[in-house]
C-alpha cells in the first residue's frame, strides 16, 4: 500500500473538530459518513485509518461461486505451535 505523510486541519465542522482535504478524501476513497479510526502510537504519530464496517458471516458465503472458489492451499510444514 502506498504511503501517505499529509498535514490535516482541524476544524469545527458541524458536529465535530475534523476537516480532510480532497487529496486525503480520494487516496482513501472516503465519502461523507464513512467512520475512521484514529490510531494513536508510543511515539505521538497518529494514523487515520478508514473502517470498514462489521462482515456478516452469511453475506460473505453468499458471495462465493464458481468464479472465485479455489481448492486447499499447501503452505507447507508446521513451523511453530500449529495445531494440525
């Protein structure tokens, strides 16, 4: 994924303190309503990071078929506490 280092602005807008810019808005293909994360690290870089809501089970499985249905994946030997 390609890296992004932007300034934000934090302004009152409606009912919160957060403005994004239009650069920001489309590199992360945001639309008005989306939910972000704000993300918080020891060093004080603080990271916003788009949600992407809840997966429902049964919707998943509703969308596998024929097109994207693929056979068991040989990733190899057990190298550490796998259960098998």
């Amino acid at each position: 994924m390609k890296k992004y280092i932007v300034q934000l602005e934090i302004l009152e807008s409606g009912d919160g303190l957060i403005k994004l810019s239009d650069e920001v808005v489309a590199a992360f293909h945001l639309k008005a309503g989306d939910k972000l994360e704000l993300l918080t690290q020891k060093d004080g870089v603080s990271l916003v990071v788009p949600t992407r809501g809840e997966f429902q089970l049964n919707k998943l499985l509703e969308g596998i078929n024929e097109d994207n249905l693929h056979g068991e994946i040989d990733l190899g030997d057990p190298v550490g506490d796998e259960i098998i």
